[in-house]
C-alpha cells in the first residue's frame, strides 16, 4: 500500500491529535444521524398542527433523502479542497434551519423546504461527510479502524436519539423540542474547530476534480464497488421500512418489531468495529464479500425459519452486524484506489448509488406486497442480489492506480 | 472511540518530524470519562426503549409506510 504521509489535514503546527480528530467526526456523525432519525417521530404532531396530510411531511423526508443523496459528492469536493471543518459548520447550519422551518411550518412549502436543509445538513455532517477528514489524518494500515469508529458513533447516535427525542417531545412538547434538537446541532459548530484546516496534499496525490472524477469513472472496480452498495441501500431500507410490518403481517406483538429494531442499531455498532479491526489484516473486498453473503443466508432464514420473537430477534441481530459495516470497507477501498485527495467526494458517489439502491428497496418492498400480500418475493430477490454483491466484490483490484504507485517526486 | 488507536508511524507534512505517541493516544483521563458517558447515555436510551419502545413504534410505523427511512 502506498504512502500518504504527506497528507493531512490542517495547517503544519495547528493539527489537532489523531484521537481528538476521530473523536470530533464521530462526535458529529453521531449528532447529525441521530437528529435525521428522529425527524419521522414529529410527523403526526407536525401535521395535524398545522392541518396538511401527512403525505406532504412523508414528501418532505423523501426530499431530504434525494438532497443528502444528490449533494453528497458535492459536499464532499468541498471538504476535500476546503477542509472538513468547513463543510461541518454548513452541515450544522442547515441543519439548524431545517429544524427551526419545521417548527415554525404552516405549510405543506414548509415542510419540503425544512427536508430540503436537512437534507443539507445531513451530506455536510453526516457520517460520509467525515470520511475524508479521518481516512487522511490516520495511517493507512488503520484507516478502516478508524473510519470505523465514525461509524460508530453515526450508529450509536441513531440508536440513542430515538428513545431521547421521544422523550423529549412527551415532556416539552414537539416545539420546545424542535429547540432542544436544533441547540444539539448546534454542538457540531465546536466540534468543527478539530476537523478544521485545508487538506495538504503529498505530491504525487496534487490531481485537480475533473481528473479525480474521469480517473474513477474509468477505473472498472469503482464501478464494481458501486453495484455492491447499490445492493447495500437496497437491503437497509427494505428491511429497516418494512420489518414491523412484517412482524405484524405474521401475527407478532408490536414489541417485536421493537427488540428486532433495537438488535439492529446494537449488532451495527459490534458489526462496524469487526469490519473496521478486518480491514487492519485482511482484503477490504473480502470483506465486504463476506458482508454481502452473509446477508442472503440472513434473508433465507426470514424465508426458511417459522418466524417467531426468537427468529426475528436472532436475525435482527445479524443483519446489524453486517449493517453500515459496509461503510469503513467501501469508503477505505475508495482511499486504496484513489488516495485521500478526494476520498470525501468520491465515496459521495458511491453513497449517491446506495441512496438509489435505498429508494428501490423502499418503492419496490411497498409494490411487491400490494400485488402480492406477500413480502417473500422480495426476500429472494435481497438473497439474489446478496449474491450478486458477493460476486461483484470479488474481482475487485485492491491496489492503488497508476499515478499513486509511481515513485514520490523528491520531497 | 478507538483506545488502540495508537500509531508512532503517524508523521506530520513533508518533513518526517514524527508526531509523538502521545499525540495519537487517547489520554486516560479523556478515555474514562467518554466512556462513562457512552456507557450512561446507552443504558438510559435502553431503558426509555424497553419502556416506550410500542410508542416509539407506533409513532415511526406511521411514517415507514409513507417513505423510506433508512
């Protein structure tokens, strides 16, 4: 693996400890993913205070999801070339005006804009947005460590500020708790102080944007990585949208849809770190291979196993350990390619594939059930696919490009 | 976050000057009580989800069937 020693974030006497970097866009991640999660909880009160169907605020969460998912290799470039630090302070503002539109929404234009700055926010601050900052500062041979433990705190934000915001909006009400949200947004703009400071770029990683992005788009195994986490977003959403249904389609209580949520978010934290401590000693891509066919024999066990709480509760577990362990894996194979020049960017792209794959998963479990009153049509295309991304990762070069591998110019 | 993250390896700019270890070490200090925290914060959301969690889903089932929600 080549050296990118010379590559840091920050300006030469004002970097901040490699520890305190991780910690500040975990500190983040977790904020940002948790604060988008919760936005859903606030549906029912938001709408029938200010007298719109609820189809408008499912509109405005699908609008926030397209934004994160267009603007992400924006954000990215931005973070790239300016400096994480920077786009953190836009992912909080955003994400602050998106919180205080949705608390002062009288309109049904009101909720698409609030989903438009979420959205914002979210691709600014969001777990792939700190990719770039991390993937640079640590050595290569812990990157997906480290980038795994962004994840980390992405997954335990999410877990935590479901139960939290419920709480919160019971006591306060959904207003004042709006306030509270967006005061804990607010948190992100001091924790950007670490991640702040341009890129420094070693020589032989000085590439301009148009030829990082004509560089990927010609290179076979970007392309391969894209189709796996296509198959990831696929998987995560239809499985995380329509497992309560599925709980209760098959005649179980409402509590195990619950147990079954929460073994996901406690499975992703325990799936995240075991992808990340792989990535230290084994090929990325075998890993995510690995991940990939895990999950068909997870998605035949829904098909095969009478489904009960232990059934769900067991599968649950698994699937969040082979959940967002996809991101340290994919993001640090795009640094093996690449370099970290335009890590953040080039694994927004990768992430715009997954958002599609999200949205597929979503739109197609919803259609197949209406048809069939039946979800097992799309367990066997999750194995299918499962498959699939098990092939496609397998091929993958997991070597740097051309420009990387050739000698450093004297330093 | 990552207590083994320890690397001396880690050098700053074109220079070689290489950062000290303890630079890339979390301190214990820091280290003991981010973890208290996490270890506060996980339990007390385990507790409001053992004893809110049909509400919570109730309240989330709502959306789920509108849109995607990763």
């Amino acid at each position: 693996m080549h050296d990118q020693r010379g590559e840091r974030d920050g300006v030469a006497g004002r970097l901040s400890p490699l520890w305190m970097v991780v910690l500040a866009a975990a500190t983040v991640a977790a904020i940002s993913m948790g604060l988008r999660q919760v936005v859903g909880l606030y549906m029912v009160p938001v709408t029938e205070t200010i007298g719109v169907g609820r189809t408008a605020f499912g509109l405005a969460i699908a609008v926030a999801n397209i934004v994160w998912g267009l603007t992400a290799p924006i954000a990215g470039a931005i973070a790239d070339k300016s400096g994480t630090g920077r786009i953190v302070v836009f992912g909080a503002a955003t994400t602050i005006t998106g919180l205080l539109v949705l608390y002062g929404a009288r309109s049904e234009a009101h909720l698409l804009l609030s989903g438009v700055f979420l959205g914002l926010g979210v691709a600014g601050s969001g777990t792939g947005a700190m990719v770039g900052a991390v993937g640079r500062r640590a050595p290569p041979e812990r990157r997906t460590q480290a980038i795994a433990a962004v994840g980390i705190g992405g997954g335990f934000g999410m877990l935590i500020a479901l139960p939290y915001t419920h709480l919160l909006m019971e006591s306060l009400g959904w207003q004042a708790s709006l306030v509270v949200l967006a005061a804990t947004a607010a948190l992100m703009l001091a924790l950007a102080v670490p991640l702040a400071g341009r890129p420094v770029a070693s020589p032989h990683e000085s590439q301009r944007l148009g030829e990082a992005l004509h560089e990927a788009a010609r290179h076979p195994s970007f392309w391969l990585l894209n189709a796996g986490f296509f198959v990831c977003g696929f998987h995560i959403v239809f499985y995380a949208t329509h497992l309560p249904a599925f709980v209760a389609d098959k005649g179980l209580g409402p509590e195990v849809g619950v147990v079954g949520l929460a073994l996901i978010g406690v499975g992703n934290l325990i799936g995240t770190w075991l992808a990340g401590e792989w990535g230290r000693y084994w090929p990325q891509r075998f890993g995510l291979s690995l991940i990939y066919g895990l999950r068909a024999v997870m998605f035949l066990g829904f098909l095969s196993l009478p489904i009960t709480m232990t059934t769900v509760a067991v599968l649950s577990f698994a699937f969040g350990m082979l959940w967002l362990s996809t991101v340290p894996l994919t993001s640090g194979l795009v640094a093996t390619f690449f370099g970290t020049k335009w890590m953040t960017m080039l694994y927004g792209i990768v992430f715009l594939s997954h958002q599609a794959g999200a949205f597929l998963g979503a739109w197609l479990g919803g259609v197949i059930f209406d048809r069939l009153q039946s979800y097992d049509a799309m367990w066997w295309i999750s194995v299918a696919l499962g498959i699939l991304a098990a092939l496609v990762n397998v091929p993958i070069v997991e070597k740097p490009v051309a420009r990387l591998a050739r000698p450093t110019p004297s330093a | 976050m990552t207590p083994s993250m320890t690397d001396e390896s880690t050098s700053i700019g074109t220079t070689g000057r290489r950062q000290s270890p303890a630079g890339a070490v979390m301190p214990m200090g820091v280290r003991r009580a981010l973890l208290g925290l996490l270890a506060a914060l996980g339990t007390g959301a385990l507790y409001l989800t053992v004893i809110r969690g049909e509400a919570l889903l109730y309240d989330l089932g709502a959306l789920g069937r509108l849109v995607l929600c990763l």
